[in-house]
C-alpha cells in the first residue's frame, strides 16, 4: 500500500486516500504493467520541495558526470541517428546534427528505431497510434533510402534492454557517436541518462538535444525564479523569449544524401521491415483500421501539406470559428504533432511567416492559432518540473482523496455515448469513430465526467489515451486537469460545464449533434440539446436515446460539495 501520509488536521483524509487507492487499483488506473503503487502524496510534496531528484536533474547530472569521457571520443565507422517520436526528416535537430556529423568525418550515417511493446503498454497507446506510428515509419524509410541512408528496425520485448542493446548496435556498426532528440517523460529522461553512462563507459558518445518544444523546458521563469504554473504568464514569457531569442525558430538543416558508403558497409541494413504492432495493439475492427488510414495518411508530407492548407485557406479566422463544432475548422494536426511527423517549430515558424513576420501581434486568427501550439510546450514543461504527474497523481495531489465514485454503468454510458446529454454523447461516438476530438469537446466531456459523475479523472485520461490517434502523455494530462480541476489551470474548483449551455453555444444549429447522435436528427429547434426536458422526450424515446443518468443541477451541488470537502483536508 501507499506510504500514509501526516496530516495535522485527523485522520479523514488519510482514511479517504487509502481507501481511493484500492478503488483504483481495482479499475485499473494505477497499478498498471510496469508501474508501482500509487505515489504518496508525500512523496509529491518532496518532489515539490526539491528533496527530491526530479529525472530532468539526473540526466543533467548524468551530463555533467560523463562530459570528460565523452569528449574525447571520436568517430569511427559511422553515426547513428536513434528515431523515437520524432518521425521526420524536415527540421530534425538531432538527425541534423548526426548528419553533420557523419558529413564532417565522411562516413555513413544510420538511422535506427526500436519498438518497445512494454512502453507502449506501459503509456497506454492506442492501436489507432501505434498504427499511425508503424505506417510513418515506412513512409519514413522510403525518404530516408532515397538519400542511400538505412533505417534499422527491431523490437525489443523487455524495455530495460533497450539501453544495452543500442550499446551493442553501436559497437556491431563500429559507431562511436549516437544522436537522439530529448523525451520529458520519467521513464524516458531515466533511460537517457542511463545510456549516457552506459554509453561512456563503453566509449559511445551519446548526445541528445531538445526538438520537441519550441522553446525547451527551463528557459522560462517567473519574477521569483519559480516555473509557471499558469499558461498565461507562461505564454507571454514565451512570445517574449522568442522575440528576444529568434534562433529558437530558425529551422534544422535536413539531412542529404548520405556521406558515406552505406550500401558498401551496411546493405542488409536497408532491408530492414518494419516491425508488426504488438498483439494488444492491433486493431479488432479492419474497418475502423481502414476509415482511420484514409482519414490520416502517414508521414511529414502529408502534414506539412496539411499545415500549409490550415495557414492558407482557415488560420485568419481561426479565433472567431476555432470553437465550432459543426464544422471542421481547426488544423487537425496533433495526431503529426505527437507522432514527430511535424515539429512545432516548423508549425509556429510558418504562422509567423504568413502574420507578416509577427507572433504577438497581427492577425488575431494566427495569434490564436499560435497560442494553441504553444500549449503543447505549456503541458511539457509542466510535466518536467512536477514529475509526479507521470506517475498518475494530479498536480494538485490533494485531490487524491476526493470522495471519487467508481460507478461502472455510469462510466461505461459515457464511454459509449449513452448519457442522455446530446453534446457529451455525440463526443464520445466521434472519438470512437475518428479516434480524434474537437478540444471544446474534449473539455466537455472531461468535465462532465469527473464533476457531474464525480468519477477518477483518470479513468477518463486513460480512457482517451487507449483512444486517441493523437494521444500525448503530456497534453491529454493537461487536459484532464484542467477538466477535472486538478491540474495547473488557475480556476478554482467550482468552475463546472453545463452541457447544456455548452451546446448552445457551440452547436447553434444542433448539426454537430444530429451528425453523431442519429436518434435525434428528426428533432427540430433547440430541443435536440435536451430532448426529454423540451418537450421532445417522445421522439428521443422512440429512437431509443436514453433519458439523462444524473441531473446537471443536482450533480454540480454534489461536485460542489466534494470538492470543498477534499480541498480543505477532509474538514
């Protein structure tokens, strides 16, 4: 069990976390393959205090340790490149910087990308990701052939032989020095510095840089020196920095063709295939796998067609038309974002570019669209500074013991779309359709489901990355705290979406829901947003559309209620 933790207001709050913790162990949110029990608060407190080694100050220190050995290593028979989630060609640092490498010494530069089926359990992705991700790759593999340079794929079962195995590759080619660009999640930054090490130890340069945030974590601070926790300051210390440091977003030199002899040395490296998705990975549905194809081809062409498209023909009116439901007016590219086949510098440089060189000021449509981008960097430097929130725990932790309902039949009808709340429901079949969401929707539902169901938010953050084609640990973490009220954003807890207002406002003709939720399409006016209330139960019945599992009304005072309770220490 959980260390139990020292309150000086009694006994309820630990007894109402003890008690959360086996409720989640039970549904499956916390003890999941690969990870411990759930984290003390306490432990977050010493995280929060510093006692604690966040992973981001042990790669550091990993740095620092090996910064002798490593240099004074040099090249040998090639250079390799290590792909992770960083699936392009186009403005790549560290491929940028393996390729000036191998062109400065003359040799071959190898590209090399490893499955790891127990991380992908472990983060929870979708088979609609992993599919993305696999389809990338041979899209991948085909650009990089064409500049004769060879892509290395395998799988590796066990994740902690990752390390020691890519040690082993790098000797087999006669490779002293690896490159790979910068992940922020625990395990990931843990791994690095560990290959550091290993790596030194075994005469390999391993060197890592940040790509994929626009401006990397811990280059921004507040007055007091501290790291934001509040996006808007944090946004107009970023526009700032940027203005003040433009190199930030001045593109990576792509690779050309390859330097060395790589076919000479190296020809059965180019007959690497692709590796097959892990079994709890694939899809069980053939044609949801095809829909989910056509709707998002593979690879950086395509997204950079897509980003270009956007910026041409609906950014300027991004900030007037972005919360629409109806009508697709928003980029769609965060499932390239989280797949690396766009890098968010490419996506902030070209909006720069057509607001007239500009990023603070210009088209409201660009400034928006900008900003949204920017939360991406928001929730990864976030996440790099409270570590904690990787291990399943709100960065508000005194939520931990929010009186938390685990109601199975509630939690499956918002899974299926069967609430009774139009919005909500026309949600959740979108997302089992299109494996994507609408952000407004996204806020919705989450909203709806840890405040008017009162269920553990994060049932519904696993729920979305077990789903989603864009899943992104740091993002969708973001997300649900700002639905749930247990995460960075500044509002307070009594902030509570009515749904039904909700649609109103952003489906103002109902076209959203009727497209999603067919029972009600014979529905005309605004009764579609809450059918048995207005006078349109009898057609919603017929159809078989459920009548609504909990009263908004009631619901929010109990939310109310809970909430107060959990954040003044169970008093």
């Amino acid at each position: 069990m959980p260390q139990k933790r020292k309150l000086s207001n009694g006994t309820k709050n630990d007894d109402r976390y003890h008690e959360n913790a086996q409720q989640t162990a039970e549904f499956g949110i916390v003890l999941r393959d690969f990870y411990p029990p759930e984290m003390s608060n306490a432990r977050c407190d010493a995280y929060n205090s510093g006692a604690l080694e966040r992973p981001i100050e042990a790669w550091q220190r990993a740095y620092a340790d090996t910064s002798e050995q490593l240099g004074s290593i040099r090249p040998n028979a090639a250079v390799v490149h290590w792909f992770k989630s960083d699936l392009r060609l186009h403005d790549n640092r560290a491929l940028s910087m393996a390729y000036k490498a191998a062109r400065e010494h003359k040799i071959p530069l190898i590209a090399l990308y490893i499955l790891s089926p127990e991380d992908l359990t472990a983060h929870l992705a979708s088979p609609a990701r992993v599919d993305l991700t696999l389809r990338t790759l041979r899209q991948m593999k085909r650009d990089l052939a064409e500049l004769d340079v060879p892509l290395y794929m395998e799988t590796q079962e066990r994740r902690a032989s990752i390390p020691q195995r890519i040690i082993d590759l790098c000797q087999q080619w006669g490779a002293n020095h690896l490159f790979a660009n910068l992940e922020y999640e625990v395990d990931e930054l843990r791994r690095e510095a560990k290959l550091l090490r290993l790596g030194a130890d075994n005469g390999i340069k391993f060197e890592t840089t940040h790509d994929t945030c626009v401006v990397p974590p811990g280059l921004l601070s507040s007055q007091q020196g501290k790291q934001y926790a509040v996006y808007s300051p944090w946004f107009r210390a970023w526009l700032a920095f940027l203005n003040e440091n433009p190199e930030y977003l001045e593109l990576s030199e792509d690779a050309g063709a390859n330097p060395g002899d790589a076919r000479k040395y190296f020809q059965e490296l180019f007959e690497s295939e692709v590796p097959e998705a892990p079994e709890n990975k694939r899809f069980n549905d053939d044609e949801k796998r095809d829909r989910l194809r056509d709707m998002y081809p593979a690879g950086e062409h395509e997204a950079l067609q897509r980003l270009d498209a956007f910026l041409e023909n609906k950014a300027k009116k991004y900030d007037d038309d972005r919360n629409l439901l109806s009508v697709q007016t928003t980029s769609v590219l965060s499932p390239y974002f989280a797949s690396g086949s766009l890098s968010a510098r490419t996506a902030v440089s070209r909006a720069q570019k057509v607001n007239s060189g500009k990023l603070a000021r210009g088209e409201p449509g660009y400034i928006s669209w900008v900003s949204e981008v920017a939360w991406r960097d928001f929730y990864k430097h976030v996440l790099v500074h409270w570590p904690f929130i990787c291990m399943n725990k709100a960065f508000k932790p005194e939520f931990t013991s929010l009186d938390w309902s685990y109601n199975t039949d509630h939690f499956d009808a918002w899974t299926t779309g069967h609430t009774g709340y139009p919005i909500v429901d026309a949600a959740m079949r979108q997302l089992a359709h299109s494996a994507w969401m609408h952000n407004r929707t996204r806020m919705v539902v989450a909203s709806f489901l840890s405040k008017d169901l009162l269920i553990d938010w994060r049932r519904g953050e696993r729920f979305f990355m077990e789903s989603l084609v864009d899943g992104d640990f740091a993002s969708n973490h973001g997300g649900w705290g700002f639905g749930s009220s247990t995460g960075v954003d500044p509002q307070p807890y009594f902030r509570i979406f009515n749904p039904i207002r909700q649609s109103e406002r952003f489906d103002p003709e109902g076209e959203y829901i009727r497209h999603w939720v067919p029972e009600l399409r014979d529905i005309k006016g605004n009764a579609i947003y809450e059918p048995y209330a207005r006078g349109a139960g009898p057609i919603a019945q017929r159809n078989g559309y459920p009548e609504p599992i909990v009263n908004h009304g009631e619901a929010r005072e109990r939310a109310l209620r809970r909430y107060k309770e959990a954040a003044s220490g169970g008093k």
